[in-house]
C-alpha cells in the first residue's frame, strides 16, 4: 500500500482503509480468553529479584547488567536461577492512589525463547503482572517506551502489532516510538494508526511529540494524551531524543526542546494531576530535558542497563526512571499524593522494577493466544520462504548430514546421539521441562530456525539459498548439522571426486581453535546459552574420526 504526500485524499482514503484494516485484525485477535488465571495472588512463591522497594534519593548508581559483564565462559548468568530466596512483591506498599506500570526498548523479545531454564520476561508475564496489580485493586495503567522491535522485516511488522495487541489487553494507555519502529518507514507506520481510539483509556495511541510524519502534525500519532484512572488525570508525552534518531524517509525529526513547550502548554490546560514524559534518548539527554523543562512528575528514559536495580534520579521535582531492555522486567510507580508536598517526589512516589520470573508471575493464557496467532501468521506468510535468501560466500549448496555421513560414518553415527541432531523438535516440544504445558510450535518462525536447521545465517536470521525452507521441502537439512559448522559441502565432494584431496580437506577444515572463538557462539550466545562453557559442550559434541 502507498501514501502519496502530495494528494491529500489519496492518503486519506489509503489510511481510511489501513486503519479498517487494522481493524479487521484486531477483531480476529480479541476473542475472549480461554480460561481465567485464578491462582494467582501475590504473595505466594516469590523469588529474589532486584527490587528496591523504597524510593532512593538522588543516586544514580546502578548495577551493571550480568549480562553485560558476564564472561561467556563463566556460569550461571541467569540471576534469577542463582538466587532464590522469596520476595514478595511490593513489600511494605500502602496502598498507592495510582500503580503506572512502565516498560520499553523491548527489542522484539515477545516471550522467551525456552533455550534454556529460567528465562525472564515476555507479555505472558507481564499480563500476569497486571493482574496482580489489579486483584490488589490498585487502579493501574501502563505506558510504554516503544523500540518494541529490533528489525525492519516482515516478521518484525508481525511482531509489532502483535505486541500492539497485547498491549491493547494490558490496558496500555500510551506507546512512545523507538527508531526501531519507525525504520519500519511511514507506510507501515500509518496502517498501524490509530488517531481517534474509540475507548481512550485503554487504546494504546502512538505518542511522539518531535517528529512530523509525511510533513502533517498529526498523522500517525498523538502529541499528548489526556487520561484519567481511578480519578488520577495523566497527561503523557513522548519525544526521540537527538542521540535516538537516525534518518529514516518521509519522518522529520524536530529537537525536542522546541516542540515541547507547546505541547507542555496544552498538557496543562487539562489540569493533570501527573506530567508524564517517555524520552527514548540516553540518559544524559533525558536530564537535560528535565532540567530545561521542569514540568515533568514522572520521566521514563531509554539507554539505561539491561537490567537496573530501580533507582530513581530526581531532577528538580522530576523522577526519572529507566526499566531494562528486552521485556525481561517492568518498572512500577506507586502514586501517593497525599503523603508530600507536590515538590518531592522522593515522598510522593515509589519505585520498583519488577523482574518477571516465573515463580512469582503464571502465564497469561490469552498472551498465549496472541503468541499462536503470530504463529499462524509467520506460516501463512511462509516467510522461511519467502523472505530473500542469501548467497553462501562459499559458493557451494548445503547437501544434509545424511550425505556426509556415506563418507565420514563415525562422525554421522555420534552426530545423530546429540543434541544437535534433535534441534527442530526442540521447536516443537519444547524443553524438556516444559513437557505437558502448552507448548507452542515454532516451526514456521525464523528467528528460530536460524540456529535449530541448517543453512541459515544465526545471528542475521537469514536463510542462505540452499538453506532449510520447511520439512517437506528440506527434509535432509532438519536440526543443527556438520554444515552449520563446516560450510556448506557440495564443493568438498566434488573435489573428493575429483581426488584433490588436500583442497578438499581445506575447504572443510575447522580447527578447535576457531571453533572456541567463534563457531559455537554464533548460536550459543548469551541470550539462547548463558552457560556455554566450550570444553565441557565440546565434550559432548566432539567427533574425532576421518571415516
Ligand atoms: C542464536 C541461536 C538460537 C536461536 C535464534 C534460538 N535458539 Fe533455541 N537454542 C539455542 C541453543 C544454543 C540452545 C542450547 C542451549 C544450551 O543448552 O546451552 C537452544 C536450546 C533450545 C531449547 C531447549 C532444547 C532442549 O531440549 O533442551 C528450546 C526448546 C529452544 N532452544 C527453542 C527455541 C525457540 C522456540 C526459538 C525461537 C523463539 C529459539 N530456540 C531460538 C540457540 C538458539
Ligand atoms: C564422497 C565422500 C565424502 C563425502 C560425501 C564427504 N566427505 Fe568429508 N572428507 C572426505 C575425505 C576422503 C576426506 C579426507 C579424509 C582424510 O584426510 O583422510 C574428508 C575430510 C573431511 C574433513 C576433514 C578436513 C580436515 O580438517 O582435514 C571434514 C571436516 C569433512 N570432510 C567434512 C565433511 C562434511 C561436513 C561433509 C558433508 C557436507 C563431508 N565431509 C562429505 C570424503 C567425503
Ligand atoms: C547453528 C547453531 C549452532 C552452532 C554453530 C552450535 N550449536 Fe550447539 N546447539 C545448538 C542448538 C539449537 C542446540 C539445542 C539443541 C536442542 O534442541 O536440544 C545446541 C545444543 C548443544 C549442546 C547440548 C547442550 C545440552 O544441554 O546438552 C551441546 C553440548 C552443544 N550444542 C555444543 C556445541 C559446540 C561445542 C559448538 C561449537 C563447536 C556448537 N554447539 C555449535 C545450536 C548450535
Ligand atoms: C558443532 C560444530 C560441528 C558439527 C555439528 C560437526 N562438526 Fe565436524 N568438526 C568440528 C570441529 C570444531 C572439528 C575440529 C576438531 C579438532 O580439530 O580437534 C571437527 C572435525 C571434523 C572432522 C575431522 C576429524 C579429525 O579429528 O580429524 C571431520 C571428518 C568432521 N568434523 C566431520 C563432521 C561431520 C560429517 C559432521 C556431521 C555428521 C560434523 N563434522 C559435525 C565441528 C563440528
């Protein structure tokens, strides 16, 4: 579909029809839920986690990420799988007027993967979250950062309205947008717009205040929204910062500094008990917002660590907060008007970010339909297919472990006894702790199959041409085979057959020194192997045998 800039009708009866379009989605994804998640309270089985459960004054240390400092040969990165004396959530709260539920830079971390045991994160969680807010009878609402995607493909524009839709659910009331999001271009973007919600407290409306879309102020996105829960009026706003921006057709980014006011001018002609600001820029570009324009009760900011301890920073009367990346925790303000004086937010609020573990948090079982409905869409779309595939700098085609293994017997023999060999059902059973939950297959979706077939880029998520398309067409190229790690080996036969022994063996030669330094880490990275240790998995993998 395509927006002309220059008739005003053509793109007003385009964005007529994306905005039915979206629409017609939406309605397939809002079925009611399947079944109520009943037995979740919110004092039971709790774990350890990272929470300050008291608001800090003036402090702006914070714990590094343990994913940033973790060395890939150590292990025990997962946090919450090292600690796990119980804590409940929101020890010590009162009751707060208003819980704001603050999360961002999602980076298209739908739900954990399942690569390895005790994954933070994901919607399901989240949604869970909400709920315990809300059977506390807390009135809540959520606002989001947006970089809610990392890529500009096909499948992102799949993950992000399904993320969208599941917002919708959460009640989000606002989404900034991240530079992730707007890549996708301003085509993509106005399909996705929704300018008039029709239930204004519980639609998410697209917020950014500094940049002009197709040159019109107020096409594909709100300046401000006004809304008002459990009799607190909020007026939220969102700008990408300078250090956030990148140039991206048909979007103008406009500094941050010089559209505000205005938009702080009709923010308070609404007479808002809370000035709410989602800055994606870094920190440093945050504060500087917040010192030049001092209105601000609460400012959410992108570029903080990936999993902070929850410590505010107070500018003036302005709390500003980050809360991680990657959907693995969400931050929580408690709202307490009547215990200060409007100036100190120190006393006016309280802050926590909230790890989303699954001893505290039950799955969400309509996230779970959203989840299966991505699903349907990424096989619909056959995108494994579809989507362009690359040229192997090798120039040879990918021939199957099977092929191999009429040679090099021995290796084939051990390769089928590990784990490797069993790769794409991982996809489709899960862990095998997860045995007897409702496990959704994967099976269609690329951003799994790059490390569980063969003939795939991992980390590029991109398909190489004679790489695994689906079973039916790729039987011989299903699981983590020799040519993920080798290269592609047609070339290698022919030279066999051709006798040049020596370049046959080059072509296919991988030393234990490279693999150490980088085969395995293409697929055992931090996210999908935190406790890859090389000798001991090599150990189990290792193949020392010519026939
Ligand atoms: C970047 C590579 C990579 C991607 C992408 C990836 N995985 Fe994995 N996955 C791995 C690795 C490596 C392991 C083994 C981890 C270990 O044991 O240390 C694994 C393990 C698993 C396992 C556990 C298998 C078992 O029986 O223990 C499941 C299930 C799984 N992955 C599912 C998925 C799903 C679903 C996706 C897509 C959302 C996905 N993976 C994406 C690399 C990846
Ligand atoms: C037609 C038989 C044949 C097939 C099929 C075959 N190879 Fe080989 N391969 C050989 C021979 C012969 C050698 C040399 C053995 C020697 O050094 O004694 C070799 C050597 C190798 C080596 C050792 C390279 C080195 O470091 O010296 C690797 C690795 C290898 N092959 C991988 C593969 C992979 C992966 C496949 C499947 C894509 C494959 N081969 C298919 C015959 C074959
Ligand atoms: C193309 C991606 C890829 C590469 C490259 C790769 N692996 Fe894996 N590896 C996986 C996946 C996916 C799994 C999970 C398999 C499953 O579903 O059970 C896995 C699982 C394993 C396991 C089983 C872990 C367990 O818990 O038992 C070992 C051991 C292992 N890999 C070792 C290695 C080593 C050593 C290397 C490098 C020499 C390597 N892998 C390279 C994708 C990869
Ligand atoms: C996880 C990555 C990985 C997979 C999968 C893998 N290999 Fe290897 N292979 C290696 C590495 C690394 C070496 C080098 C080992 C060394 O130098 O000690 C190697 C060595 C070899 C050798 C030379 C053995 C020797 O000691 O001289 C052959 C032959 C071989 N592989 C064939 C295969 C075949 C056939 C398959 C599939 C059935 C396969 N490999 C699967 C990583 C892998």
């Amino acid at each position: 579909m395509f927006y002309k800039r220059n008739s005003e009708h053509h793109y007003r009866v385009a964005l007529l029809a994306s905005i039915l379009l979206l629409v017609g989605c939406e309605k397939k994804l809002s079925s009611p839920p399947i079944a109520k998640n009943s037995d979740s309270t919110v004092t039971e089985n709790q774990s350890a986690h990272s929470e300050t459960e008291k608001p800090v004054t003036t402090d702006t240390a914070e714990k590094t990420s343990a994913a940033q400092t973790h060395q890939k040969t150590e292990s025990g990165h997962h946090k919450s799988a090292s600690k796990s004396s119980p804590r409940p959530l929101f020890k010590d709260w009162p009751a707060p007027k208003l819980a704001i539920i603050l999360t961002g830079e999602r980076r298209g971390y739908l739900e954990p993967c399942g690569c390895t045991q005790n994954q933070t994160g994901g919607v399901s969680l989240l949604a869970n979250l909400v709920k315990k807010i809300e059977d506390q009878k807390w009135p809540v609402t959520a606002f989001d950062l947006g970089g809610l995607v990392k890529r500009n493909r096909r499948q992102s524009q799949i993950k992000y309205e399904t993320i969208l839709a599941s917002m919708k659910d959460m009640k989000y009331a606002g989404i900034g947008l991240g530079p992730e999001e707007l890549r996708f271009g301003a085509d993509i973007f106005l399909q996705l717009h929704n300018p008039e919600p029709a239930s204004p407290n519980t639609t998410p409306t697209f917020l950014a205040a500094n940049i002009l879309i197709l040159e019109t102020p107020d096409l594909g996105k709100s300046h401000f929204k006004i809304i008002e829960v459990g009799g607190v009026k909020i007026a939220v706003t969102s700008i990408i910062g300078k250090s956030r921006m990148e140039k991206v057709p048909d979007i103008v980014w406009q500094e941050p500094v010089k559209v505000l006011p205005e938009v702080i001018k009709k923010m308070q002609a609404a007479k808002p008990d809370l000035m709410v600001l989602l800055s994606q820029s870094d920190k440093e570009e945050s504060k500087s917002i917040a010192e030049k324009l001092p209105v601000f009760d609460i400012l959410l900011t992108a570029g903080g660590v990936e999993d902070p301890i929850g410590k505010p920073t107070f500018i003036g009367k302005t709390m500003m907060v980050d809360v991680g990346h990657k959907g693995k925790n969400a931050g929580v303000v408690g709202y307490y008007p009547e215990s200060a004086a409007k100036d100190d937010p120190s006393k006016r609020f309280r802050f926590t970010v909230i790890e989303l573990d699954k001893q505290r948090f039950q799955d969400t079982p309509r996230m779970a339909e959203h989840m299966q409905f991505y699903q349907d869409r990424l096989k619909q779309e056959d995108l494994a297919a579809k989507e362009l595939p690359i040229d192997h700098p090798r120039g040879a085609t990918y021939v199957g472990a099977e092929t191999c293994g009429e040679c090099h017997t021995k290796a084939y023999e051990k390769w089928l006894t590990t784990a490797h060999a069993h790769a794409y059902e991982s996809l489709i059973t899960g862990r095998e702790d997860q045995k007897g939950q409702n496990v959704i297959s994967r099976i269609y979706d690329p951003e799994c199959l790059s490390c569980h077939v063969t003939g795939w880029h991992p980390q590029d998520v991109i398909r190489y041409k004679s790489g695994f398309v689906n079973k039916k067409e790729s039987p011989h190229l299903l699981g983590q085979q020799c040519e993920n790690c080798h290269g592609p080996g047609s070339g290698h036969i022919e030279l066999v057959d051709m006798d040049k022994l020596e370049e046959a063996k080059k072509v296919m030669r991988v030393t234990l020194d490279e693999a150490k330094k980088k085969t395995c880490y293409q697929c055992h990275d931090l996210d999908n192997s935190p406790n890859f240790e090389f000798d001991s998995y090599w150990e189990k993998v290792k193949h020392p045998w010519r026939d």
